[in-house]
C-alpha cells in the first residue's frame, strides 16, 4: 500500500486548503485508476526534495 503524502504527484491547494493528486493520467488511465480494486497507486512515485541537491 502506498502513501499519498509521500507521493511527489500529491499537492496541496491552499485556496481549497485541501490536497490531491496532480498526476497527469488520460481518461483511460483514470478510468482504469477509479475502476481499481486493489490498494497500492499503479502511478506512485516516492518524493525526495533533496535529489536534485544531491546532484549538485
């Protein structure tokens, strides 16, 4: 199972003051997103604020 919070597609809004999923899936995708009975985010990748400073 994975985490959304630590996922790098996950944003907050603050004039929403909520969060979602940014990721950028077409209707296909999604659909077969939603229709998902399993747990785990087929479209999870980690967050590391740090890598890119890693590389300098």
């Amino acid at each position: 199972m994975t985490n959304c919070e630590d996922c790098v597609y996950y944003e907050y809004d603050p004039e929403a003051d909520t969060n979602y999923c940014e990721a950028d899936l077409d209707e296909d995708e999604m659909e077969r997103f939603l229709r998902s009975a399993n747990d785990s985010c087929p479209f999870y990748r980690p967050g590391d604020e740090y890598r890119t400073a890693r590389r300098q």
